[in-house]
C-alpha cells in the first residue's frame, strides 16, 4: 500500500456510483473503471458526495472499493483511489479509518464535520485525531457551502505540516482565500480545485489540478486545459476553456450527480441513469439539452 506519498495533482474524477433496480450496478461500475483508465485521469475518489456515498451502506461501500480494485488490478497503469468520507463525530471517524485500514485504497478525501459547525481550533483537532488513526494520506474536502463551516488558510496550514495530510479539496467559494492559499501553502501541499466552472482560474494561479465532477464528460478536454498552461501556453489553455466552459455550466444546472449519470446512460457508460432518493432524475428540459450536446459533440 502506498504511503509515501506522490504528489496529488492533475484531473481527479469523484465517480458517480452506478445503480440499477436499487442496487448497486456491478457492471456498470466496470464499464467506468475499465473507461477512464484509458482517459488522462490521475486518480479516483470513490464514495463522495458526486458519488452518492451518503446512501451507501457499509456493505455496498465495500463492494464498491473492492470491485473498483479489481479492475484497477487489470490495469497496465497506476490509478489511486481514494475513499471519499464524511461525518461530525470525531470518533466514528476514526473508526472508519480503522474499519477500512486493509482495503486496497490508497487515501481518503475526508470532509470537514458538517452542520455541527465546530471552531477553527476544532476542526484542527478533528482532522489531526483523522490523520493520527491512519498512514494513508488524506485530502481535506472544505466545502462550507454544504458543511455551513469554512476552513480558514490559517487552520489549513497548520494542518499541512502533518505528514500524511497532503492536500484540499478547495470549494471555498471565496477567490481570495483560495488564491492566498495556493500563493502560501508548502510546495509538498496540493490545491485541487472543486469548483468545475472556476477550473480554468484555479489553474492560471497556481491550482495542482481539480476534482471534477465534469470530468466523467470530457477528461481529455479538461486535461489538454492543463497541459496547455504547463506549458506556457495561456492563449491556448483560455481558447479551449472558451469552448468547454458551458460543459460544466450545463451539467450544473440540476443536482449533481443526475446531469452527469444522464449523459454517461445516453453514451453507453452505465445501464441506468438511477439515482437515490434524496436525488432525483433530471427534469425533460435539462434532458434534452444534454441530449442535443452529446449529439452535437458525437458528430
């Protein structure tokens, strides 16, 4: 199991679970692995939010990380997988740290506690007593626009001194503390962007990559994006990002994951569009409007 640990960077994909007749869709899921290993995707977050881990039993999560191994093994490359986890109580978080300490993942992308809303010192403590329970490293998920409590730089940095706590996941929806972040944060440090439709932005001040849902679309374009500014070439990166913007715009404009699940059922991806409830299906309109982008991108 790897534990020292490669820089985080590039396309990550939070892969949406595959369900059909309530159950989880084994073949389905192959069909993604066996997909997006073929794609420039740097790693796989499985069990997150775009992933519908919230309504997934211990089981099925299991299954999930044990079948996606499967087909990693088959592999003829390196693709990481990490666990998406989440939750308010520190203890239950690090039993499941301790409850998946054999499974054949290489991280975790773990969110900050939600709804308790806990004091910066608390979420410090939170996720050291996190990075205590495990060898793995961990990715910091701060999305306070779903948890209602946002990390600050100052409690980020802080964190980013222990070993195994290798990166963010950054959906603070406020640019400048993104962009202080990136400018101060140690160089071993990853800044991922979850933003989809601020991609292009994180990239030119300095982002390592995204964790994108809009990726399970278009990873070559999202990819060639950040090839282009690697390279210097910024004219280049802003002409394609001109063209693939409205992407993530479209597969936004309903509930993720039901855009994306809708678009991968109509290109052959995954048997079924089935989501759980809380989430529901796409409405007609917004259907068709992916419908006619696929086929305007299939001609």
């Amino acid at each position: 199991m790897q534990t020292q640990f490669t820089p985080i960077q590039g396309i990550w994909l939070p892969l949406i679970t595959p369900f059909r007749d309530g159950a989880l869709d084994e073949t389905s899921l192959r069909r993604l692995i066996k997909h997006f290993a073929s794609q420039p995707i740097e790693g796989l977050i499985l069990a997150a939010t775009t992933g519908e881990g919230m309504t997934l039993d211990d089981q099925e999560v299991e299954r999930l990380v044990a079948i996606s191994a499967s087909e990693r093994a088959e592999i003829d490359r390196p693709l990481p997988l990490f666990l998406g986890l989440s939750g308010s109580d520190t203890r239950k978080g690090i039993k499941a740290l301790h409850a998946t300490s054999a499974w054949p993942i290489e991280g975790y992308l773990i969110t900050c506690p939600y709804y308790s809303r806990p004091a910066q010192e608390g979420l410090f403590q939170h996720f050291s007593a996190l990075a205590d329970a495990t060898d793995r490293p961990i990715l910091i998920y701060n999305i306070p626009y779903r948890t209602g409590v946002n990390m600050m730089n100052e409690t980020m940095l802080r964190l980013a001194e222990r070993a195994n706590i290798v990166g963010v996941k950054d959906c603070s929806a406020d640019a400048v503390q993104s962009f202080d972040l990136i400018r101060t944060r140690p160089a071993d440090f990853a800044v991922l962007t979850g933003e989809d439709a601020l991609f292009h932005t994180a990239l030119t001040q300095g982002a390592d990559g995204g964790i994108l849902a809009s990726a399970h679309t278009a990873p070559q374009e999202f990819a060639a994006i950040q090839s282009k500014i690697r390279a210097g070439d910024y004219a280049g990166a802003l002409a394609d990002w001109r063209i693939l913007v409205d992407l993530p715009r479209l597969l936004f404009t309903e509930p993720s994951p039901a855009p994306i699940k809708h678009w991968l059922w109509r290109t052959g991806l995954i048997d079924s569009p089935e989501l759980r409830l809380p989430m529901t299906p796409v409405s007609s309109a917004l259907a068709a409007r992916i419908d006619q982008e696929i086929e305007r991108r299939q001609r």
